[in-house]
C-alpha cells in the first residue's frame, strides 16, 4: 500500500486520521447512549426486561460476528469504499433508533447501527497506519484508543445533561443529523493516502473467497492468537470493571454512590493517560514484550489490592483504579505485536481479529461476576459484602493471571529484533517504505 513518493504525516495526514476518530468517538457516543436511555425506551415502547436486553445483545453480537470482516474488508477495499459507507449505516441505526415505535424497529436499527460501527475503532488504527506509516502504527492506534477513552469517561455524563433538557427521541434525532455532516466529510476526506490496487476482478464469489482467505492467513500465525488472548483478558477485564463491578466494589469499600460512579470513570481516564505513554514507549524502547508483562503484572496486583487488602480507604482505592486503567493501556501493545508479525496487506485484518476477539470475551467477563453472585449468594455468602465481591472476582483474577502467563512466553516481535523470523522481516521491511 505504500508508495515511494508518499510522505507519511502532515496537516492531511492528521485531518483525515482526526474525521477517523471523530467517527469512533460517535459510534462509543451512541453505544453508550442506549443505556443512559433505556428505562425511557422501555417507557414509551411498552418493553419487558427480557425485551430490553435482547436489543443491547442484538448489537453485541452483530459487532462481534462483523468484527472479524471489518479489518479484511479495509485491505481488500481501501478506507475511501469501507468507512464512509460505515459512518452513513451508524447514521441510519440512530435514524431508526429514535424514530422506533415497536420492539422489531428497535432490533433492526441495533443490527444496522452494528454493521456500520464494525470497521469504527479499527478503521481509525488503519488510517493511522497508512497516512503516517507502519513505523508510527502503535503511537497512532493508542492515540485512537485515548480519544475512545476520555469518550468513555464523559459521555455518560453529557447524555444524561442533554436528556435533562430533550426528550429522548429528539435528542437523538439530533444525533442522526450530526451524523449526516459526519457522513458527507468521511465521504470526501476518509480514503489511503495512494490508491489501492484494484487486483484482476474476478467477481463476487473470489472477493469474498479473498476476505475469507485473509482471516484464515492471519489466524494461522500462533503470535497473533497469543495477542488477541493478552488482549482478550486485559480488555475484558477492563469492560467488566469500568461497565458494571467497580461501582458495585467500591460500595462494598464503604464509598457513596457518586464516589463509586466517579471511581468507574477513572478506570477509563487511567486507559486514556495509559494510552499517551505505553505506545510511544514501546517504540522509543523497541520493545512491545516488557511493557505488556508488566501492565498485566500492575493490573493483578491493583485487582488483589482492592479485593483482598483489609480496610483499605476508598481515595486509595480510587488511585488503584486509575493506575489499573493506565496499566491496562498494555493491551493495546496487543495490536502493534499482532500487526508486527502479518503482512503489511494483512495489518487491518489482524487487528479486527485481535479486537474482535477482545469484544466477545469482553461479553463473557462482564457476565461472569454476575453468574458468581449468584452462586455466592446460594451458597451462603451474605449480599453486598467484600467476601462475595472476592468471590465473584475470581474470574477476572484468573483471567489477568493467565494473560501474565502468556505475556512471558510471548517472544518479543518489535520490528527488526527478531530477524529470524520470517514475518517479522516481512513486516520490518513495510515500515520502512
């Protein structure tokens, strides 16, 4: 994809890679919207509970499937025939969403919206590879996951002020519009820096044998399972932390219901601070292996601490949030060690394949404490106390544990520090082009 007479950076380099986060910023917008809005859907939609989270399930699992194709499609076609088609489909999703009258509207706008928000987060790594070269991918990428971060920290928030003042529905018709403009610049701005080979044709039926045949390429490299494993715990781990279980934990700890809201918003200000010095430390040091084994090692013992330390005092276990959301930045040190070791035609494919994995353990983990609750509570354990909380958590203990384990036998794939191998070479040489 590279072209000799390409200069990677400059003032359009950053425009088109800023409309690219501006998009996942809006999709993580949106996403976290349907929860700040449901118990109004529910309201006026006349839903059951049952109802209400097959909608939220609906999404995740269209995102997850769709994931896997996101990467493969953005090699096989370029930015230019991807993105701009994915920003106008999330576009319709919320269309349909605010304008919903019955349960199956509901459903189709969650699967519409999923199909477009697939390519979101690893479009905008994409684009940062290609408009600033392979060289500056994980510097690029980490910025992508810090701006995601800080959406996640303070969207909750400006939702729930502009509901104070919209009804629902208008509020996110408004959404829809601002999608709109969004659309019309990914359409004239969001593409690769150098026009993509068209290849030979050969009709549908080959290109799809051609994605297919992408992902079955990336998945035969055993690095980039061990990536998208690491990647799976830490992340996951985070979505059940920051989603659901660190407000429920820091009740426990004696903090009040603000406090304990507060504390679930620095796990993801840790991860965007996280995000600004891990990449650009890896590649200062040439390292990706270190930096991963010790952000698993910091995220262990912050977990152990929080659980297992007696009387611990909520500001402490606050600062253990944020220092456990910045260790938690490691993983994304998954992305660069998985794209070191495929093709440089193959970097969005191994990235929706590390990501995609991430995202269904990441519905697996949030729902395993909850299952552990269940069976603590029947097994005798009283309700709303740190014991059950310990118990619940070993899920997540075991996961962060095993994604240490991983971590050490890893082999380090930086760029030239493992020039026996052959898509290692492969990959150093893309970097330098």
């Amino acid at each position: 994809m590279a072209n000799s007479a390409f200069q990677p950076g400059g003032a359009r380099a950053w425009w088109v890679w800023a409309l690219a986060v501006v998009f996942v910023v809006y999709l993580f917008s949106v996403q976290t919207g349907y929860s700040i809005v449901n118990p109004n859907i529910q309201q006026s939609v006349a839903l059951s509970v049952t109802q209400v989270a097959a909608i939220a399930a609906t999404y995740t699992w269209v995102f997850a499937i769709c994931q896997f194709f996101g990467g493969a499609l953005l090699d096989r076609l370029g930015a230019h025939k991807v993105l701009p088609a994915s920003v106008a489909l999330v576009t319709l999703g919320v269309f349909i969403f605010a304008n919903a009258t019955s349960y199956g509207m509901l459903i189709a706008s969650q699967f519409v919206m999923a199909l477009g928000a697939c390519t979101g987060f690893v479009g905008a790594g994409y684009i940062g590879g290609q408009w600033f070269g392979m060289a500056k991918f994980s510097l690029m990428f980490g910025l992508v996951q810090f701006c995601a971060s800080l959406s996640s920290a303070f969207s909750v928030n400006a939702l729930q002020y502009a509901l104070g003042a919209l009804p629902w529905r208008e509020l996110f018709n408004y959404v829809g519009v601002a999608g709109i403009g969004l659309t019309v610049l990914a359409f004239l701005f969001l593409r690769n820096p150098t026009p993509l080979d068209a290849g030979d044709g050969g009709g549908a039926a080959r290109f799809i044998g051609s994605v297919l045949g992408a992902l079955l390429e990336v998945a035969k490299i055993p690095h980039v399972w061990l990536s998208a494993l690491i990647c799976s715990a830490l992340f996951g781990s985070l979505l059940a932390a920051g989603v659901v279980w660190t407000p429920k934990l820091m009740l426990t700890l004696g903090a009040s219901a603000g406090t304990a809201a507060f504390s679930s918003s620095l796990l993801w200000l840790g991860l965007a601070a996280g995000c600004l010095v891990l990449p650009a430390l890896s590649d200062r040091t040439r390292r990706r292996k270190p930096l991963i084994v010790v952000g698993c090692l910091v995220q262990l013992a912050c977990a152990a601490a929080l659980l297992y330390v007696p009387g611990i005092p909520v500001p402490l276990a606050m600062a253990i949030n944020f220092v456990f959301g910045f260790a938690n930045s490691a993983h994304m040190l998954t992305f660069s060690s998985a794209a070191d070791v495929v093709p440089p035609q193959l970097i969005g494919t191994s990235a929706a394949f590390v990501n995609g994995l991430a995202f269904i353990a990441g519905g697996f983990m949030i729902a395993a404490p909850g299952a552990r609750v269940v069976s603590g509570e029947s097994a005798g354990l009283a309700e709303h106390t740190l014991a059950l909380a310990e118990y619940a958590a070993e899920p997540l203990l075991i996961a962060l544990a095993a994604a240490l384990v991983l971590a050490l036998i890893m082999r380090e794939s930086y760029p030239g520090s493992t020039p026996s191998k052959a898509h290692g070479d492969v990959q150093g040489q893309g970097t330098a082009s």
